[in-house]
C-alpha cells in the first residue's frame, strides 16, 4: 500500500538473552553485548569503563552471532570455550550470553558489603597521635539565666554570652530559621537548651537550638573517599567512639577506574552531575546502613569529615575537576569551605556540615593530608616516609620542619585492575602465596573459601617468590620450561596458579606475562617517585628513618616481599610499618578535635608539591626499578644477599 | 417535601451597596460595615485595626439599617448627616453606604506615591559626620595573573590572594555556588573578573564572580521602616550618591496603626507572616520602582540596609516579636545577623545582603542607633540629645563618653491618628497655622491645595497659636465664648479650623476638645521622657548643647512653637535642630561604611537603655507636662515671658 511506501526503513535489531536469569533485550544490529547488558538492567563490572582494557566484563556466549575485537585479554581456550569481553564484541543475530559470578558488578557490591565486616575489625585505634577532644560540631547542653528587668539582654545576645563562657568563640554566626525559632524554644524550654556548634573556619556557626538536654547524642561520619573503594566510619563525637563502619566500591567506576577517566567523564554534558550524584549515592547508602544498624537517626549526625584524592573530592562537592588535568594542573579548590552536607545531597541533619580535607596540590589530594596527620609525620623530629598505595600511589617525606610530596601514576594493578584474575582483597581473594622450589603453590584466600582471583598483596607474594624460586628472571619474564606450572597460552606464557578443578569460577586462576609486566611498571613507578623525592630535598634512604606503608592494601602485606620485589626501599623490617587506612584515621581525628583540622590546613599549606614531570631524571629511574628488585642491585643489599645465596654464589 | 427536613437553617444575609462605585455583597447578619468592605475588596483606612479608636474609617450611610456604637470621634451632626465608624457599625438590612475619598486607603497610597517627590527634594546630603568610604558590599575588578607551573595555587586560593591584596581581609567566605561556577568563569574570562564582596561581620564573603569588569554598577539600598511610612533610598555605593528615593504607608496598618498592635496580631495564626508578607511587599514595590525609574536592574542591587524600631525589624526578618511587649520586655534579637535578602523574600541580587541596624533595647530601635550615628550624638563633647517623633516617641542623650536613652509612649497623634481631621503630612494636609488675636485662621496645606485635614507640625502651631490667643487656657481646655469659631457639638468645645466651604472634603474641619487632650497627652509623654532621662544622668536641660528633632515630621516643625506648648525644653532656637529622617540618613551611611556599620553596632551595645516604667517620677512629671506648656512655668522662661506680656502683666 502507498501508506507504507514513506515509512522509515526498519532498524535492524535482535534479541539478546543473558543468563542464567533469562532476560531478553532487543537492540540494534552492531550494539554491544556491554549496551545490552545496560538496556536489559544487567550490570556488569567495567572498571575501564567499556574501552577493553580491564577484562573484567567477562561473558560467555552460548548462541548466536557475535564479532568480537581482538584482546589480550583472554586467552584462545577462553575464546573457545565461548569466553567474550561484553563491551569489545557486537551483535550480528540473536545471542544466548551467560554472565558469571565474577563479571556482576551487583554481586561484586554484595561481597563488599560483607567484607566491611573485615574493615570494622581492622584500624583498632586512631591513637598513633595525640590531638585534643574539640570536635567539629559539638551539643552544648546550657542552662541561661532567664531574662529578666535587671538581665534584659536579647535572646540571641544571651545565647551567645552563654556560649562564651564555655567556648572560647570570638565570632559566633547564626542562620536566620534558627534565631526564628529561638524566642519559642527558649521559653517553651524554660531557658534549657542544647545548641550545636559547628566551627566553619575561625568562625562558630549556631546550626540548631534543641529544648532540653539532648547532647548525648552528637555522632559524626568520617569518609576515605577513594577512587575504588568508599570506607565511612561513624564515630561518636562526644565519647570519641568509633562506632561501626562500612564499605562500599565507588560506583562512579561505571565510568572508568582511574581519576583520569573520571575527569574526562566529568567533561561530557551532565557527566560532572552524574559523578556527583553517583558517589553522593555510595555516602547515602552507607550512611543508611549504619544508622539502621546502630538504631540512630539521621539528624543525629551533624558533621561529615571527607578525606579523598583531588578529584574525587572536587566530584563530591560537584566542582569541575578539568583543569587538575590540564597544564598547569591546577584545581579549582584546594581548601573548599565547609558546606552544608544537605547542599550536595549527603543525607545527614538538614543543618549539618561537610568538611572536606584540604588537598596538596591537584594530584596529593585530602588523603594524603590526612594520612601526613594520622601517622604523625608532621610532629616528628626524624625524617618519615609516607607511601599510600591505592590507584595511585602518593609519597610525602618529611619531619616537623619540611615536607614534600609526590604523586606517581603507578595505575591500578595492586588493586587488581589490568592483571587478567586480579580482584579486590575481598572474599575468595588470594591474599597471602608461598611457592617452593619444586613449585608447589600454597595460598590463603581471604575467607579462607575457593579462590575466585587474586588481590594486591597475593600478587606482591607472587612476583616475590617466582623470583625467588628462579621462575621469572630479573626483567619479571616467566622462564620457559622453569616449571610445567608455566605453559604457552595464545603465543605467551603464563604461571598456573590455581587450576579449574580448585577454584570458585571453574576456570584456571593464572598469571600472565602481561599482567606481570602491568605490576613490574606499577611498582617501578612508585619505588622511582619515592627515589626522585628522597634525592630530590638532597637525602638518601638511609635517612629515612621509617617508611609507612598506606591503604586497604596495606593491610596484608609482607614487608619482606615488598621489599624483595623492589617496591619499597631496602630497609630493616623493623623501620617499615603498615599504618593502615591512614585517610579515614586522619578523617576521624579531624572529626573529633578542631586541633587536628587546623593541623591538616596547615599541612596541606606547608607541603611543597613536587610534580614528577618536571624531573627528568624520574624517566630514567623508572625504567631503572622495572627489574627485580632493581637494575642497580647494590639499592637492596638485603635482596643481593639472598639471590647470591640462592644462586650458590 | 421530608427531603428539606434536615436542611440547615439558612442564615440570614443582608446586601451591602459601597458607593460611588455601586459595588454590591451580601454578608451576614451582625455583619460590620468594615467586614462588608472587606468582603466587596473595598480598602478602608483604619489604623485602630478596628477597635473604633482612630475614627478613620468614615462612611456615610445613605440607605437601610445599621446599629452603631456610641463613639465620641463623631459629632452629632455627622452622625445626623448619616456618618459611621465603619468598624463599629454593624447591618441589620440592606444598606447602601457612600466612602468619602479620606476614608480610602488606595487613595492614600497614591498620595503618598506623589508625596515621594517631596520626600526626594528633602536631605541633600547625608554628610552630617564623616565616614569612610568602604561599602558593606563592593565589587572589585581583578586581573589575577594567570596559573602557571611556576605558580600553580588553586583557584580559589589564588582569588583570595588578589582579594588580600586590595583588602584587609583575615577570613573570606565562598559560597559552594560561587565556587562551582569559579573554574569557568575565570578561564573564559582570562583571568579577568570582577568580584562581589560582602562583609558580615569580620569575615568578608565572595557573593558573587563575574567575568570582566562589571564594577561599575554597584548599588545598595536604604531603608526607613516605620510603624506608619517606609521610605527607601537608591544609594550608587561606588561613587556615595543618593540616586532616587520613594516612600509608602506602611501596609501592616490594616493590622493597627502601633506596635503593640501589630505585636498581637503577629501573635495569632499565620499573623507573623502576613506581617512578614505585608512590609516585604512595600519595600519589593518601592525597588521596583526605583528600578524601573532608574533604569537598573534588580541584581545591580547587592546590598540593603533596614532601620526600623525593634518590632518592625523582627517582623521583617520574621522574628517573634512577642517577648518585647512581655516583661521583662526583651527582644529575641537585637543584632541580627546579616541574612541573604532573598531569604525574607526582599528582591534584588539573589546572593545580596539584608542588614539590619542593631537594636538598643525592645523599644529603643534600630531607627534610633543609626539616628545617633546620623547626627554625631556619639562623636560630639558636648552633651547632645535627639528626640525622634514618630509613632513613638524616643530620646536619647550623650556624648562621646556616655549615652542613654528611653521610650516614650506618645502614641501616634503627631501623625494623625486620633485626632478627629488629623492626617500625615500629604497633598492637602494643613502644615502651618497661624491665629490672629482676632480668631482670623491663617493656614497653608501641603501642596498648596484645599485643605482635607492636619498634619504633626500643623496641630504644634495649632495649640501654640490657640494658647497664644487666649482661646485655650493652660491645661488646653477650649475657653466658651472665647471667638465665635468655638462652638458646642454633641455636648463638648470643639474649634472650627476651616468651614466646609473652603475644605477638599465639604465638611468641617475642625479640632475637638478630645483631639486637644490626646494632643496635649503626646506632648507631655515626650517632655517627660526628656525630662526623666536628662535628670537620670544627672543633667539639667541647660546643659544640653544640642537638641536635635528627628523624623519624617521633624522637617516642617516650628521650632518656637514646639517649645511653646513644651513638647520640647525651652532652649534658645540656635541650639535647636531639625535633624529630618536620621534613621534613613544613619542607614544610608552604614551601607556606604563598613566603618559606620561597625559603629552602629557600638552605638547599640554602648548605649544604657532606661526603661521609664522604672521611674517612679515619669508619671508625675507626665502629670505636670499636660499642661501648656508646663506646670512649672519656671522651666519655661521664654514662654511665661511671652505670656506676662500678652496678659499684660
């Protein structure tokens, strides 16, 4: 019929049906299998966000037509056997796809969520230094001479006296709905009133005026903002109590898992407001949890502390982190003001403060700050060495007279980004590896269940001991025919870690000669910035009198190895301490006491922020720490040692 | 039929015609003429709120049933000629009513709106004491020198930097706002931008960053709110001039011409509000006007000054102002905290301030500490004392080493309330009296038109010139016989000032024995006030260097004659001042000085409040002030001259 002869051509579509749900999506011809899983409200895990650099959005196609991208990422058994990368391969005709286990970012979530219980257990104090208890925002309970013909001062005049003769407060502001409500609470109370205080620089804000007594209850959130991984505290402002605690992945890691991405991200049109809204959700979700769990309310928590890298800090606040990454590499903020928690959508007491940490520059964010504060670096006489590992990897030298920082692109790899069966040290992870000589494996997963990967410190214990046991040479190549643990898959070779028959996914848990060149260049990258910054204020590491090993990561792992893979300087076990999650402990001391707020200010003014780029020698010295431990073996006398007497030297 | 059985009574409804306009309602039985008003949207004056005291809202009925009150502010020929008090006139048929144009309200309105211009011509210059030029907000132009890997600080810090450049500033406040969009403007502008900056208090807040220099256009706002007139200034804060000016009655009248009226009915539901609503609104028209006049924009205005008494600044700032009028009569606030003027509702800049001038007491306002400020009462040796007459009377005395001051109920008869043809000083208000030894009334109006009433400083010569004359004796008492212009009504002494022949409003105008005695009431409040607080201190008015008359009132006021009836101490007329509006005049300065605003607030905490209720000897002095121009003669010598020479003693 002449009605249909000026209709549109039909786009092509066919049906996508993901399993073992057995949910069905049509899309267009040429979409990927990563689109489809998004249209049919599946979500799999994408920590590049979608460019096929992670491998981690693994599917298995049962049915059907599909083009797929080449990749490294998988090997030729894997592709046989159906194996695919979602957002690499398209759709040519209707398709069957199985999702397993590992590739669901929901059941990912779910691990994590149980995993805070490992995280509560750990940090048992914020103690490693002394601050004073003056919390950020703090209940007042007071009882004001009432008004009377020979005391005829105003409301808001008394208040204030009142608040003077306990605080030492010489600027007091008050929010206009709060004087509105003074005159009725204070007579309806009977000149009986709690107030909450909240210090907004020099300045002692009037954020509520409560009938009665109610200072007992006053608590706090502190929150390590981290590219991968979002940790919060709840802590008890009044006792000083740290309450419980939770964890969850940062679920801007749907658009990519290094800050870079995220920046760029942050560009597109509405990109800056989707980032916001998305870690602003992780804060929410967490801060719900926590305050079902301990039978609180909302509005009983008054302050925020937030301690995160540069970006993520300007993402949270909704400031453009752009020119952090453009030359000059500035931000926009490094010292945000505090705000209102409710004007960023964190749901706390609608009058509550948010705090974020100051920043050191546009790549030493709040963090670092935080982590110089909490192991005290900025009060000792002795010269320290602050190491945080995380996506990034910062370094900060210095005592009580100077300090210097750095930030080494050393990439995700110890968090288990870029390394084919790398994970989070989450349940199912392999955290701790022993190889023998004859090249029997022992492992230990976290959980103790079947492993499902291997998370940073596992890899760490890996590349130590194939090194020991003469598996990888020097340059982390994996030695032909050392072992029959080490095969060719796809025309490289790989180490068998743990075959299918004993691991959780039913597949062969290995080690790459990929992976091991991403954690030989992540490693070089962090020993070559602590290397370049050391020289860099005209010392050696000799003179450093201990190095703090910070992160999750830092938790589990062996010094020794550390040290044997060239990560960290040669020193005796005894001067390198693992400090832990050194961001949500400064978070926490800044929540509880405004000494250590100002402190961190002063930090992050004092600190001279060192831009690797502009050391031409850090080139040379990285390529340098790609080996094992090092080109230069007289850097790590402890390692020489051992290799000489391993080989019978 | 059994269907109706159950139906309601049907209340009995009655129609109420207003003419001219023929506008027809039906109210209820028992129904007041006012309600009936209300309902058919015609606006009555009444500044009693309906209580039958002020006499203001005269009707005329021309048809039907009515019962009345009985009421002395009628006479019995009005009420023979079918004159009602609207509110005290209830219907008990169908009525037909007439409103004569001074019973109207919109009509006032216009007046006043013509009446601005006068307003306009009046002070030509606020440089009564020099302040420096530093306004409370400003805008500055700032070429900061472009980030670079040499001087990479943030953003944020390297516009503060600039800031502290140009300005003495220890703490800068950032709004998350202003600092999202920071990034942005300052790359697209080059680096080149115009900052607005507010002080509140000693930390000085970022309002607002414009690309480009836009410092040109920097305006503020000043205003007068009074109990019965708010006056607005247009002030250019970059080059100090007083651009335009406009004033209005104060809309809360329909809710009662005093504070104590307004008071309760703030105190009932959703009273503050509409209090709230009511002055907001005046002042939002007169920006608008001023805007639109002026060719301006509302966001060209950054800041807006408020000097008001104490309740009429809580009303605005939506502050309960019940406790004032409760012993021990304290206000919730009397230093309010300067609040975004958005938050009140008032329309300008949206990031702009609203500051208010701080209070001295709960009856001893704003308006009076920037009056204290306008004439240099603080500043000067010599003991000065300004006496402000307005709807309350208020003194204060002092010098640069000690001021006081106190409240004087004086009740609003100055202004035209309660006195039976008293009027505001408008188009047509006699301002000016003079009588002949032969009763030959000489009078002129305010814009020279027929007269349709009296205003303050005509009822000051009245009674002078009537005391004068011999046809009052010395407690104010019409003398019978005394000239054929005094005559019986309704069983009292009344004075014909104009025959309705030669009025705008073809009645009568004429001043009654009761208007004397309220007249002779406000004066003596006044006296007494003076009086009491002068000897509080120690003083005797002979030590008073300076008498300085403030108000809207003040500017027509003879001087001679205000002593004459001894509203104001017998001092010789050099060292008698007309200090004219010093509440819009101290507002004006305090926008244009962050020096004068500090000041203010000096003033407000310096000067001790006396409270006259705890003075057993105001009543008394009260007493002997009701007479003309005192009991005590001898505190009068230049009037009981005149008067020896008159009766020719």
């Amino acid at each position: 019929m002449s009605a249909l002869a000026g209709a549109p051509r039909r786009e092509r579509r066919f049906e996508v049906t993901f399993c073992p749900e057995r949910e069905s999506v049509r899309v267009p011809a040429e979409s990927t299998l990563m689109d489809a899983a998004k249209t049919a409200g599946v979500d799999l895990t994408s920590p590049c966000g979608g460019d096929g650099l992670c491998g981690k959005c693994r599917v298995i196609v049962r049915q059907g037509n599909v083009t797929a991208r080449p990749t490294s990422l998988l090997s030729r058994e894997e592709i046989r056997c159906g194996y695919a990368l979602a957002c690499q391969t398209t759709v040519t005709g209707d398709v069957e796809v199985e999702i397993p286990p590992e590739s669901r970012a929901e059941a990912a979530q779910i691990l994590i969520d149980l995993d805070a219980q490992r995280f509560r257990a750990l940090h048992p104090a914020a103690d490693a230094i002394e601050v004073r208890h003056a919390p950020l925002v703090r209940k007042l309970y007071l009882e004001l001479p009432p008004a009377s013909l020979d005391d005829n001062l105003s409301d808001q005049s008394r208040l204030f006296r009142e608040i003077r003769r306990r605080h030492a407060a010489p600027i007091i502001q008050l929010g206009l709905k709060v004087l509105q409500a003074l005159p009725r609470i204070l007579r309806q109370a009977n000149w009986k009133v709690t107030v909450t205080l909240g210090w907004r620089g020099a300045t002692l804000e009037v954020l509520q005026v409560e009938p009665g007594d109610t200072s007992v209850r006053n608590l706090g959130i502190s929150v390590d903002v981290g590219t991968s991984t979002v940790v919060a505290h709840l802590i008890d402002l009044d006792t000083t109590a740290r309450l419980d605690a939770e964890a969850v992945y940062n679920s801007q890691r749907a658009w990519g898992d290094t800050v870079i991405r995220r920046i760029t991200h942050a560009a597109t049109p509405g990109g800056l407001d989707e980032l916001q809204e998305s870690v602003v959700g992780d804060i929410n979700g967490m801060i719900s949890a926590l305050v079902e769990r301990n039978r609180i309310a909302h509005h009983d928590i008054t302050a925020v502390t937030v301690a995160g890298n540069t970006t993520m800090t300007h993402l949270l606040l909704g400031l453009d982190p752009g020119p952090i990454r453009r030359s000059p590499y500035v931000a926009p903020s490094t010292a945000p003001p505090p705000v209102r928690a409710v004007e960023v959508g964190i749901k706390i007491h609608p009058r509550g403060l948010l705090y974020a940490v100051p920043s050191i520059g546009g790549w030493v964010g709040g963090d670092i700050t935080a982590g110089i504060l909490a192991v005290g670096l900025r009060r000792s006489s002795a010269v320290q060495m602050l190491i945080d590992i995380g996506t990034n990897g910062e370094i900060a030298i210095g005592n009580r007279d100077w300090m210097v920082a750095c930030s080494s692109s050393a990439g995700p790899a110890f968090e288990g980004s870029g390394v084919r069966h790398g994970m989070k040290a989450m349940h199912g992870a392999i955290e701790r590896v022993e190889i023998g000589p004859e090249g029997n494996v022992h492992y230990r997963t976290v959980g103790g269940t079947r492993p499902r990967g291997i998370c940073g410190s596992g890899l760490i214990d890996l590349v130590a001991d194939l090194r020991k046991v003469g598996f990888i040479d020097r340059s982390g190549r994996l030695v032909s025919g050392a072992t029959p643990r080490t095969r060719e898959r796809d025309g490289a070779l790989e180490f068998l870690l743990v075959p299918a028959s004993r691991s959780e996914t039913d597949q062969d848990i290995v080690v790459t000669q990929a992976d091991l060149t991403n954690l030989l260049s992540a490693k070089a990258a962090i020993y070559a910035g602590s290397q370049v910054l050391t020289r860099a204020v005209g010392l050696d590491f000799g003179l450093v009198e201990r190095v703090l090993i910070a992160g999750g990561f830092g938790n589990y792992l062996d010094r020794e190895k550390a040290v044997a893979i060239g990560l960290i300087p040669d020193l005796p076990p005894e001067r390198i301490c693992f400090a832990g999650n050194t961001a949500i402990l400064g978070a926490n001391l800044g929540l509880l006491s405004r000494d250590a707020w100002e402190e961190m200010h002063q930090i992050a003014e004092s600190v001279t922020y060192y831009d690797l780029i502009n050391f031409p020698d850090y080139y040379d010295e990285f390529l340098a720490a790609r080996f094992l431990p090092h080109t230069d073996l007289g850097r790590f006398p402890s390692v020489r040692q051992v290799e000489a007497v391993e080989t019978g030297a």
